[in-house]
C-alpha cells in the first residue's frame, strides 16, 4: 500500500505538526533517543520514525479515524494505532522542576470532551469531558505543568490540588482566576454585595485580567488540535494527546 502523506516531503510538516523542518528533526532525534533504550519484540515497525511521528501529529492534529487515518501512511488501521499509542507518551511534555525566583506562572483549567466515560463525566458543557490544569510561564507562554485529568464535573479550586499541578509549582507565583479562592493564589478582588470597589481594586483586576488572557491564548493555539475538541483515545489517552501537543506547542513557540 502506497503512502500519500510522509515527512520526507517537508511540506507535509508544517501542516500537520506546525513545527519548522528543523524543529521536527530535531523532535525526531529525541525519539531516536528515547526508543534506543527500547527493545522492540516481534516485527520492526513498517514506518521510519520521522513518518510515524507525522502519523501521530496528524492524529491529534485532525482527529480522523484510523480507517481514514491509516490508507494516508500505507499502514493498517492497527499498525497506525500501535503507533499512536507507542509514541503518544513519548511525546509527553514533562513538568518543568525548577522555575525562577521571579516566575509568575498562570494556571486555568481546561475541558476535553473525552468518549471514555471511566476517566470524564458530564460537565458544565454537557459533555462527557475531562479537566486539565494547564500552567504556562506568564513571560515566554510556553505551557511548564499540566495536571492529571480529572472527570469533567470536578471543579478548579479542588481540580488544582487532586491533578498535582499545585505540587508540581510548589511555591512559586502564580496568578489564577476567580475560580479558585482560598487556595492562596493570585486572583482577582471580589466585590461584596451593596460595595463598590475602590479604583485602585479595579485597575489591579483590570491588569491581572490582561495578564491571565494569554492562557485562554495558549487553549485557543492547543484547541486547533481537533483531538481536544473529540478525545476518543482510552485511558490515559487524552493525558498524552494533551501533553504532546503541549510539548509541540512549546517547541514551535520557542523556535
């Protein structure tokens, strides 16, 4: 079976990954790391690695089946899903250990609408969803923490301390919005019922709200995913899908 889409075309890249030539090679040379300390039983894979990291990319990227998935690289539709669910964790972004003592971090949380309805439940978007806590670095945007995912209908206030995002940030700032009170992050001054807030509140809130837009930004660029719009992955599936697309997003941000 004859392949129609392969990296060795580098027009295919951009579309699919939206990484640079040079950026996807050298995605491509981490995984050969990683996969060199992986003994493979059985038949070696039908695809070289720069296809079958395409392949993954342009799962995530356009949320087709494998039956349509897998013709486009020559495979069968359970050598394409093999593929997936090998490299999807290679993929995965890891959670930065140290930050700067003058980070500011944003967190918000993120619902996936994920099939699997072991991991989601029916949240405010009457989807059976997933919650991710994403962290991005405030200054650079590029995204540093995303938390285990919870069922949809879990809140952000409980969602930050169960995901392990607020372990992962340990002490460093981090601004939020009005979802999360009491749990010592920087949110926004609430106004109590029959007061006004004194201007100097208002103009803080009018910044901290410019500021916290760019994680909304970072969603929107993820979002053009169209896995995260309709996760069917099981399992620990949406994790990774939402990981390496963060771990992507980073590497096309950072140049």
């Amino acid at each position: 079976m004859a392949s129609v889409i392969t990296a060795s075309e580098s027009s295919w890249i951009g579309p699919f990954t939206g990484l640079g030539s040079r950026q996807f090679r050298k995605l491509v040379t981490v995984l050969r790391r990683k996969e060199a300390g992986t003994v493979r039983r059985g038949r070696p894979w039908g695809l070289p690695l720069e296809d079958r990291l395409l392949l993954v990319a342009a799962y995530w990227r356009t949320n087709l089946t494998m039956r349509q998935l897998a013709p486009l690289f020559g495979v069968s539709k359970s050598a394409a899903d093999r593929i997936i669910n090998h490299l999807g964790p290679l993929l995965a972004l890891q959670p930065r250990q140290r930050f700067a003592k003058d980070a500011v971090l944003i967190v918000d949380g993120t619902l996936v609408p994920t099939r699997d309805h072991t991991v989601a439940e029916q949240s405010k978007n009457y989807r059976y969803s997933t919650n991710h806590q994403v962290v991005i670095d405030a200054d650079s945007r590029l995204v540093v923490v995303i938390g285990r995912p919870l069922p949809g209908k879990r809140n952000d206030c409980k969602a930050w301390a169960e995901s392990g995002a607020r372990a992962a940030v340990g002490q460093t700032t981090t601004i939020a919005d009005g979802g999360y009170p009491g749990t010592g992050l920087l949110v926004p001054h609430r106004r109590r019922k029959g007061e006004e807030l004194p201007d100097w509140k208002q103009a803080h809130n009018k910044s901290h709200k410019q500021v916290r837009a760019r994680v909304e930004h970072v969603f929107a660029r993820m979002k053009t995913w169209k896995i995260l719009r309709d996760c069917r992955l099981k399992g620990d599936g949406v994790h990774h899908a939402i990981l390496g697309i963060a771990r992507l997003h980073n590497l096309a941000l950072a140049g």
